[in-house]
C-alpha cells in the first residue's frame, strides 16, 4: 500500500519532445508485450499522453489494451500498406485515460511480402509517424510493439523510433540472440536512422527465491553497464492472467507486485526521458560477444 501510495503522488518525468519507442526483442515468451502495454499505462497514470503502436500481427497488445482489432478495423496495417494517417486509426484504451492505440490485425500478417515491391519501403511507418507527431503535439510518448521477428514491419519501427527498450527474461540463455538484434539496430542506425539507439534494458519474469535470477540480472549489468533500469519485474501470475480480461496487470490488479513494479520502471523510464543520456557515437558503446 505504501508502494502505491508512493506512486500515485511520484512526479513523472516529461521528455521535451515526443520520444518513439521501440519496444523489441527477437526472443519470444521474454515478456515484450507485456512490458509495452503495462510501460504505456504506468505513464498514463502518471499524467503522460501516449500512444501504443502495435506491430505485430498476434495483436496481443491490442488485446491487453481492450482495443477492437478485429480483420477491417483501421489498423496498423493500413498506416504501413495502405497510406492511412495514423490518427485515422487510433482508438482510445477503455481503462486508461491518456493511452491511444492503434491496433494490430491479421491483415499484418502479409506485410512483409507487400513491403518488398513498395517504393521508401523502410520509411513507411516513419513518415506517418512524423506527420501524427508535427499535428498532435501533446503526445509525449509513442510506444511500438514489434513483432518477434527482425523482417521489413520490424525494419520500418527501427526507422520510425528514437530508441529501443529491451525486455530480458531472467532466465538461461537470457542473451541469446541479443547479438543479432544489437548488430540489427547498428545497422539501421549507419545506413537509415542515426537517431536511434539502445537507451533501456527491463529484466523481467525475476524469481528472487532463486539464485539464476540474481546471477542473470548480474550478467545483464556488467555487459549492458547503465541501460538496465533498477526496477525489476518479477514472475506473477497476475500478470499472467491480466491479458485473457483484456487488461494489463496495472489494471487489473493495482495492488499486485507486478503492476506496482510496471508502474515503478514507467516512472524510472520516465525520469529518463526528462533527462536523457546523450546517445553514443556510432560505432561506439557497449558491445556482446557472437556467443553470449
């Protein structure tokens, strides 16, 4: 109780401009979405505007956010593919005031097949990213959900973001694959986006009663020195369970440890993004190893 006391009086940080997020992680079952949905509602709560992009073609973020995202509704897929000002599919979240969404349907599914032949194929989703930000000033943030997967959807959120935040489950094998995704973001930073960068890691899924989760978020903090944000998420079933009531757990449950850790690294995040570190040169900054 004292927690959520203590977060409802927090004062959130504002960035001085929009930020767009990308929320990634090849790495299935590492708590991505979940991180997105239940990030985007803690910083409503605590007084920001924001907006949640859901790229990937489960829809799993519309879901946890209560938003119609059945095949025809305006969606993400229209934005991309079709042209469609990303305002025109926006939805308001039921449960939270400031988070809109624009949703994902199966009709993303084809996406990468259609993006092939497209002219400025990568700049798709950046364009009407910046044409919404130029005509809606209020937001503060724009979180996108991307699928877990590294083809052209994935490719046009990279351009489209300012930064990544990562979710990392502490569990074996906690940075597989990190090197390609941290290779992927590099490249997209040389050759299309110099903005973007890596800003933010969230360990999730903790056990605390064991001794892996403490060596994994060791591990993380001495390869990823300062990305790692000092709230851990940690496993509960109310989290779990929030997602099949289309809620996120901040909802669901406010009194849950895991909706009051959320609420906390969205008030970390935020704080950050008030005060951002200056984004590395490129070619520089902390680098893994093929094998970790």
């Amino acid at each position: 109780m004292r927690d959520r006391r203590m977060l409802d009086d927090a004062r959130f940080g504002r960035p001085a401009r929009p930020q767009v997020i990308a929320v990634a992680n090849q790495k299935g079952g590492v708590g991505k979405t979940t991180s997105c949905v239940n990030i985007a509602a803690g910083l409503a709560m605590g007084g920001l505007n924001v907006v949640v992009i859901d790229s990937d073609a489960q829809g799993n973020a519309s879901s946890a956010l209560g938003i119609e995202h059945s095949a025809g509704t305006p969606s993400t897929y229209d934005v991309i593919i079709g042209g469609m000002p990303l305002a025109r599919a926006l939805q308001p979240c039921p449960d939270i005031d400031g988070v809109r969404v624009c949703p994902a349907t199966i009709d993303l599914s084809g996406a990468e097949i259609e993006l092939v032949d497209l002219p400025k194929r990568e700049h798709l989703l950046a364009d009407a990213v910046r044409e919404f930000l130029s005509l809606h000033r209020e937001v503060d943030v724009v979180l996108i959900d991307c699928p877990p997967s590294l083809g052209l959807v994935t490719l046009n959120v990279m351009v489209a973001a300012d930064q990544v935040l990562i979710p990392i489950q502490t569990e074996y094998y906690a940075l597989e694959g990190l090197s390609q995704l941290w290779s992927t973001i590099e490249r997209i930073r040389r050759d299309l986006n110099p903005r973007l960068h890596i800003s933010t890691m969230l360990l999730t899924m903790a056990d605390r009663r064991t001794r892996l989760s403490e060596e994994v978020e060791e591990e993380v903090r001495r390869h990823f020195p300062g990305l790692a944000l000092e709230t851990v998420i940690p496993r509960s079933v109310r989290v779990s369970e929030a997602p099949s009531y289309g809620q996120t757990v901040v909802t669901y449950d406010p009194r849950s440890t895991g909706a009051l850790a959320y609420r906390k690294a969205a008030l970390e995040l935020s704080l950050r993004l008030e005060a951002p570190l200056e984004a590395p040169p490129e070619g520089s900054g902390v680098r893994i190893r093929d094998d970790d």
